[in-house]
C-alpha cells in the first residue's frame, strides 16, 4: 500500500483505500490492455481472484512473511478484480476505455 495517512472517519479511510485502487487499476490496465479479461470473461477473474486468496491462505497457514508483495497488495488486487467484473457483467468494460488525461 502506497501512503498511509490518519484520516478521521471511516468513510475517509475506505475512500484512501478506493483511490489507490482506481490507481493501481490505471497502471495495470495501461500494461495489460483488455485482452486478458475479454478473453477469458468472468470466469478468469474467478481464477485470478483465486490465485490471491490461495496466496493469502498459504502465506496465513505457513506462517511465512510475504517475499514479492505485501498481503496488502493482494488485498488491493482482489478488490481491483472484483470491480473489474462488476465493470464486465454490466458490460461497460468492453465498451469505455480510461480516460486520455489519466
């Protein structure tokens, strides 16, 4: 997670958390395009959602600190794909592409 501020109500904090992943979102979705979740539809996120908690299980079961990214990150990835296919069933992922200024 990028910046960890002290916001003083709960709603402040759930919309920090929502900002880093609109972020987030952006750079990837630069990198990746929407091949990679049109191609697969929903059920792909199934599967990548999957990975992360079968990530988060393992690391939670054996006890081990995270090497490559923090289980934040896996947190934040999670959420990211779980609004993506929000984006997807109401087909607004296929048709809206981000924002030229962003």
């Amino acid at each position: 997670m990028a910046k960890t501020t002290s916001p003083k109500y709960l709603d402040d904090a759930f919309a920090e958390i929502c900002a880093e992943m609109l972020e987030i979102f952006i750079k990837k979705h630069k990198d990746y395009g929407k091949g990679n979740i049109l191609d697969n539809g929903e059920l792909g996120i199934v599967f990548r959602i999957n990975d992360k908690l079968r990530r988060l299980q393992n690391l939670r079961e054996s006890g081990k600190t995270p090497t490559n990214e923090a289980i934040e990150d896996t947190w934040i990835d999670i959420s990211v794909y779980a609004v993506i296919a929000l984006l997807l069933k109401s087909g607004k992922f296929k048709k809206l592409n981000l924002n030229p200024k962003v």
